[in-house]
C-alpha cells in the first residue's frame, strides 16, 4: 500500500460561492460564531487574513477531542475562488509527514460547488486515509451555509 493519497469532496453551497472564500480568505476568525462546536477559533501568528504566507493556527473539535493545526497560506486565486494551506504542525502531523488542504469554489449551471481537497503523506502504514477529517470540512461547510440561508 501506498503512503500518498488525496481525498477530494464537492459539496453544493447555497449561500454564493463569493461568501464561503471571503470567510475563508479574509475572516476565518469569524468560523468560531458560526460553528462553534466543531471551531473554537483561528490565531493569527503571522502576516494578514487572506494573503500568501500567513501562518495561523486552528483551534477545532475532530472525534470528540479538541486538537490544533498550525497553517500557512499556501496560494490563492482569486479568480477561482481557490485557496491552499499547507499544515505545518499540531494534532494532525503527528500521523502525516505532509498534508495539504485546497478550497476551491466554482460554479456550474449556477450551482455553487465547494470543492475540499486532501492531499498527505501518511508516516507509516498503520495511519488511515483522513475521511473523518474530510467529513468534518463538509460539516463545517454545511454549518456555514445554513448560518447564510437558514434552515
């Protein structure tokens, strides 16, 4: 078995695609009102929201525990709505050498899709794919939109 994979999730979002990328660009501090029992907050170390290379720190609930993710922005395109971090250290290093996050947002037939990619390298291969991880991002998402749009 391999130790590289990528996890990829698309999830419709109905409240734009324009306001998921500005929370994420520019106020992911403000994830910790909408969803705060999966987000307990974001500490800005280094730089400023919504610009390549910020370091920041997430402060989340994964699996019943609380954990920490310590982050750089990686790119960003504004045209496409994509952003990349590159996790640096925290809970999720300890089972990963490497892990990347992408955000990507696009719209087909006006639908807007929110687009989660995982992309890591596992220590050993006694560490599972991150789908719990990955299903915690599409509940995040969902939490947002319904923050936006209501029930």
């Amino acid at each position: 078995m391999g130790l590289t994979g990528k996890l990829i999730a698309a999830v419709e979002f109905k409240a734009g695609g324009d306001v998921f990328h500005e929370l994420f660009r520019h106020k992911p501090h403000h994830l910790s009102n909408i969803t705060p029992e999966k987000v307990q907050g974001c500490d800005l170390h280094e730089g400023e929201f919504g610009h390549v290379g910020t370091i920041f720190t997430w402060r989340y609930t994964h699996d019943g525990k609380e954990k920490k993710a310590k982050h750089v922005i990686q790119a960003i395109n504004e045209e496409r709505k994509l952003m990349e971090f590159k996790v640096l250290e925290g809970d999720i290093m300890e089972l990963y050498k490497a892990f990347v996050i992408t955000i990507h947002v696009e719209t087909k037939n006006d639908i807007d899709l929110v687009t989660w990619t995982l992309e890591y390298e596992m220590l050993n291969e006694e560490v599972e794919h991150p789908l719990s991880l990955l299903s915690l991002l599409i509940d995040i998402t969902k939490d947002i939109e319904i923050h936006h749009v209501g029930k």
